[in-house]
DNA sequence: GAGTCGTTTCGGCCCCTGCCGAACCGTGCC
DNA sequence: GGCACGGTTCGGCAGGGGCCGAAACGACTC
C-alpha cells in the first residue's frame, strides 16, 4: 500500500535519504513550515508566500505529496494541501528545532504523550516582543477563518462533550447540534456540505496544544459569530485574539468553556 | 553559538532545508545508519562501508561535521567521528522510521505493535556472510547506545513487567524502579530528566522485532553497565553482541530474561 | 631514510534538479 | 459564449553537487 517506496528519483535504496531529499529544498521546506499551522493552503497562496512561480510550485508540491509528506484535497480549480498527518507535523518540528537549537537542546523533549513543555513554532522568541505574540497566540488566535489556540481546542471539546458534534466516522453536525446553532441564531452558509461546497465541520490539527480544533463552515460560523458579538477581537494586525468580558461570559453560559 | 547556521552552501536561509539537505545524500545516510551503533568509525571504515573512495568520503565527513551531526576525534593519522550527540541518534531513528513505515505508523507508542508485515531493515542477504551477521545483529546489538534486538526487547519487557518500568501516560521509571536500579548499583546521570537534559527513558521501535526496546539515559545506563560487568560483549567490529555465560546468568537472576 | 598507510585537497566530469516562461486545460463567473 | 483565473505540462537553461583519480601531506614502521 505505501507508495513512498517508489519515488521517481534514484536514492540508491535509502529511504532516508529519499525523505530528507524532500525536506532539503528550500522552496519546499518553506511549504512545509507554512503548513505546520494545520490549514489547508491552495498550491496558489504556497507559490506566492515562498515566492516562486506557479508551475514550480505544482512540481515541487506533486513531489511532496508522491513521497506522504502532504495530503491534497481538489476542489474546483483549486488544489488545497496540507501535511499528511500529525506524524509529520511532529518529523518537521523536530527537524526545525534541531536545525535552529543545535545538537545539544533537540531532542530533550520527553516524546510523545507525556507531558513537555509547550512547544512554539518557529524559531525560539528572541526579544520579549516576539515571546508575548507567541504566548498570546497560544490562548487564542484564528486559524483561517475559525478560532485556534487553547480557546479553539476548548470550544471544539465542549461541542463534542455536549453531543452538538459527533465524531462518528468523520465529524458532523447532530441534530441537537442545529437545534443549538439556529437557537443561539449562528447561520451556516446554505451550499455548506453540498457538493461543490465547503465542508459542515473540519477536524483542523493545533499546532501550539497537539489537539484538534474545529474548521469548516462551522468553525468559521462561530468564529464569525465571535467577532460579531464582540466576544473575542483582534489584539494588532496579527492571528492573536483576546477574550473580552462579555466573551467570557457567553462562552461560560452556552458551552461551559473558562478561559484561562 | 551555533555555527551550524553558517553553511556553505547556500540554502536560502532555511536551516530546516539545510539540515536536512546533510540527509538527503545516500552515502550521507548510509554513513549516519551505520554510526547509529553509537561506536566511533574511522574515516576509511565509512568509506568501504558505503562503497565510495576515500575523498569522497572525507568531503562528506567534513560536512556533517560542520552541521552538526557528527563530532570528531583525531588521533595519530586517523579521524575517528561518531554521532555528536544522542539527540542525532533520535533524530536519524525516528526520520528512518518515518521513511520505512510511512505517515501513519511514526510516532507511535511503544505498546503499539500493530500488525504489519514483518520488515526487514536493508535488502535480503545475498551471501552467507551478510545472513549470519544479520541473525547475530538481530539476536542482540547495540542500537546508538543502548541495547537492542531480542534482547534489548526482552530487557524492555522485563523492565515493564516487573513494574519497575511504568507505561501510564508516557514511559517512566518507577519508585521500586528507582530502589532497583540503586540496588544494582546503575547510575543515571545527574541531569537526566530535568529540563534541557536528557530524556530518562524513551521508547526506540525495533525494526527487527517490531516491538520497542528501551532508550534514554536508562537505556544507555543499562547498556554501559551490561558491557562494563561483561554481560556482553561485542562480536567483531560491527554492533552484534554476545551474551557471555555470566551475562546469561545475571540477566537470569536480575531480570527473568532468557536469552534464546 | 625509505616505504606504507590513512587522509586530504584539487581539478574535472557529468548528471540532477530547481527555476522560469509559454502554452494548455478545466473551472467558474459574467 | 467569452473571459478570467488557478493549476499543470513541457522545453530549455543554469548552477550545484557528487563522484573519481592524481597528487600531496603527515604519521607510523622498519
């Protein structure tokens, strides 16, 4: 079944050196770490974030994709793409913090599930500027169009623990979970899990908690809803959000989320 | 500090790019596979190992070492390097991982055998030479620097049976772990386990046996003490082991560990 | 001092690969 | 239907990097 095995080009057998081959482009490691926010990037925003051309960015991306690294999903006439798995979120920041912290710090981190410090995108914060936008997107930011950080992981777990979401062979909406969205007024867009249309509800990998957070047409609804009623709002030009009072409260009342 | 950002060549500022372009090479790979063994080999053993010329193998040596992954030690007229440190030998472990069992399987917890087909690490011995060192390696090696094979899984297992190794949560050593190892007079390093120091004990997977043995600061410990009371020994110059009679019956007694 | 051996440096070869622009294709919008 | 747009394919170009052999260097041996 893997057909990482036959990669086009000759690595005279070692499946290591093939892997690292995929990571050692510049181009394509700028891909990679672009993806490691968990989003879905067309091939269009990649090629322009990492400046190069379209039909360079197609070839490199196919390569990335044939050798497991990326997952594409088509829709339209657009090629949406983001990391394969969690296993390679994990493979590139490993490889990211090694590169930047050199031999001596990289794999101090306990592996796995067990309990380590938070880990940061990116390069370790180097002035105090840079460490508090780390810290405030860590509590809550979006990610796209829908809400991140612990905040987002939050509100994706009350969702499921209260059964508005179900997680039955891929995730839906429930019943009750429409029942609460048209009560609480939150509109999903009406071609949302048509076919052609976006997804009801997205599971979306966490970069700063390891967990999932929701995306989607969902996940953007309550991230929409959010902003509209004031209860989270923007800190800056950046992805930070803040939790206003009001926010609080609301959050507390409807799913039973604290904000920390 | 690290002058591994200052590389030759020219990667366009991405140290995940130029890291892994150190891996991308075959010989390159071929010779961090082979000093997983966590011994010391000579320029010219790498060489023949990989089947290149002698310059070939000096100009890959020089430039591992300037990234980072390898550390050197020149005595007399020969160059003596090994892995610059155990955080290499993770690396290059889980990369190869990932690379052989593809994005689902990496990352997965020790207990966590699933059942795949049985696969083996290079290609099938083609001389008679080549199976039996195989079967040697496969019955009891070094892996970086600490036991592996059969026997470093039946260790790991006795470790975990008798509950002086626990599985809750991630690995850890347990209070009566800890009274045992005391017992037994093995030491862990002071820093093993605090922040920026190293792991105590981590789950390596086995690629022979497909189940895991046991690494970190305990694994090394364990393998450090195996070979310092003659527990094992090494056969010839690769990273085979032998158990000799003593080792036989310590293990025996301290553990329950038969070795077949 | 001559010879051997492990290693390094240098020059040169060649393939591989990343890049672009141009042309092409399919989708979606007006 | 016409047009805009995102993506892909292809040809061609240029640079990088891996490989070797020859020669040089230094260490150890006899």
């Amino acid at each position: 079944m893997p057909d990482h095995e036959r990669l086009p080009v000759d690595h005279r057998g070692s499946p290591l050196a093939a892997l690292a081959a995929l990571l050692a482009d510049p181009t394509r490691a700028a891909f990679c770490s672009a993806l490691l926010d968990g989003r879905a990037w067309t091939a269009g925003e990649l090629a322009r974030a990492a400046g190069v051309a379209p039909s360079t960015a197609s070839e490199h991306l196919s390569r990335l994709i044939a050798g497991g690294l990326l997952s594409e999903d088509r829709q339209g006439r657009h090629r949406y793409v983001r990391l394969a798995s969690p296993a390679v979120a994990t493979l590139i920041e490993d490889l990211t913090v090694f590169a930047e912290t050199g031999p001596e710090a990289a794999g101090a981190t306990p592996g796995g599930s067990s309990a380590g410090p938070a880990r940061r995108p990116g390069p370790a914060p180097r002035t105090l500027r840079e460490a508090t936008r780390q810290s405030a997107e860590a509590r809550a930011r979006t990610c796209y169009d829908h809400l991140a950080g612990r905040l987002g992981v939050a509100v994706a777990e009350a969702l499921l623990d209260r059964g508005l979401v179900s997680d039955h062979a891929g995730l839906a909406v429930t019943e009750r979970g429409h029942a609460w969205l048209a009560e609480q007024r939150i509109e999903l867009p009406p071609r949302a899990g048509r076919p052609g249309g976006r997804p009801v509800v997205r599971s979306c990998l966490d970069w700063t908690e390891r967990r999932s957070h929701l995306g989607g047409a969902l996940g953007a609804a309550l991230c929409r809803t959010a902003l509209d009623r004031s209860w989270v709002e923007r800190i800056g030009s950046g992805r930070a959000l803040r939790v206003t009072p009001d926010g609080g409260r609301a959050l507390h009342e409807l799913l039973g989320v604290e904000v920390s």
